[in-house]
C-alpha cells in the first residue's frame, strides 16, 4: 500500500510550484475584510482537492486500475490508498499554506491577521472529506471522462462550503468547548470517509477491467 501512496506523490511533484503559487495568490487575492478568517482553509480546500483530481486525471491517463489489477494486489488496498492519498494531500496542503503564510505574516505584506491554526486544518479536513466522500464512488462507478461537470460544480462548492460550514457549526456547536469541537470535527470527517470507502470497495470490487 506504502508503494501505491508513494506513486501518487510522486506524480504530483511537478504540481508543487502550482501549490506554492497558488497558495501565494490566494494571499493577495482575498484581501476583503469578509475572507480574513477564511484564507487558509479556502486555499487548502482548494489546493487539495485540485492535487485529488490531478492524481486521479493521471491514474485514468495511464490506466492505472487496468495495470494494478493485473498485480497481485487486493482491491480494498487499492481503494484504501487512494483514500489516504487524500488524507496526505491534505496534510501537504496544510503545511505549504502554513508556510506561506508564516512568512507573508513575517514580513507584513499583503496584511495577514494570524497564522495557521488547527481549525483552519480541521476545516479544510471536514470540507475537502465532504467533497471526496461525494466524488469517490461516483468516479469509481462512472470514471472520470463521466465526472468532468460534476467536478465544476464540487469546485465551486469549496468556496462556499467552508463559510458554510462555520456558520452552521457556529450556530448548532456555540456552547461547546474548542477541543470538543476539534474532536467532533475529526470524527464526522472520519464517519463521512469510512461510510464513503465502504461504497466505493463494494463498488470497485463488483467492476471488471
């Protein structure tokens, strides 16, 4: 499983400058006061799941399933790596944008109000496990060539859903403590993700190539 992640990231390093810039130009991009809260977790949300779509755009240009099914491999350890694939480009995600971050706010240009902070990780988290938990199966079922317009519409979402999703945590979540809520977002994350790996194993392992 360890070899199937690793090939994941390696196809994405020519995506790191992508990354980077990106990451940069979200920064400068959102200098209204309404996204001061949100730059983080509207450029990780949107830099993870592009970094989804790029490795599975590359797994359908090379055939990957077609090459790996022709292994001795089980299929739920194919569908388990590409879920913590996911979870790694998250965690990369996160750290870049923190680094760009750490530095603009260092050297005060644009003006940035804070650093990265766990919720903006965990928030990213929830979004981006929300938007993969949907995509998954549907792509396994359908392939990616079927997917094109529905990953229009996900992408669009990314830039609404983490607001959303604060307001609507802001308001069912206000009495609960802060570590309370990190650990309520981790283990709705975790409940979307597993209930989306369920279907798309039973999935997979019900498809010929």
């Amino acid at each position: 499983m360890f070899n199937l992640i690793k090939k994941d990231f390696l196809m994405q390093k020519k995506s790191l400058y992508f990354m980077i810039g990106y990451g940069i130009f979200v920064f400068f991009a959102f200098q209204d006061a309404s996204f001061a809260g949100f730059k983080y977790i509207m450029g990780g949300s949107a830099i993870s799941y592009i970094l989804i779509m790029t490795a599975i755009a590359h797994e359908e240009k090379n055939n990957s399933d077609i090459i790996l099914n022709s292994l001795p491999l089980k299929r739920n350890t194919i569908v388990m790596a590409k879920y913590l694939t996911f979870l790694g480009s998250v965690l990369i995600t996160m750290v870049i944008m923190g680094v760009i971050g750490l530095i603009i706010y260092t050297i005060g240009f644009p003006p940035l109000d804070r650093l990265i902070s766990l919720s903006d990780v965990l928030a990213v988290l929830l979004s981006v496990s929300f938007l993969s938990s949907i995509y998954y199966p549907f792509y396994i079922k359908f392939g990616g060539k079927y997917m094109r317009f529905f990953n229009i519409i996900l992408f669009m979402l990314i830039f609404f859903l983490p607001s959303f999703l604060s307001g609507l945590i802001g308001e069912k979540f206000n009495s609960i403590t802060i570590p309370e809520f990190y650990c309520i977002s981790l283990l709705i994350s975790m409940i979307m993700l597993l209930g989306s790996y369920l279907i798309s194993l039973r999935i997979y392992e019900n498809k010929e190539f």
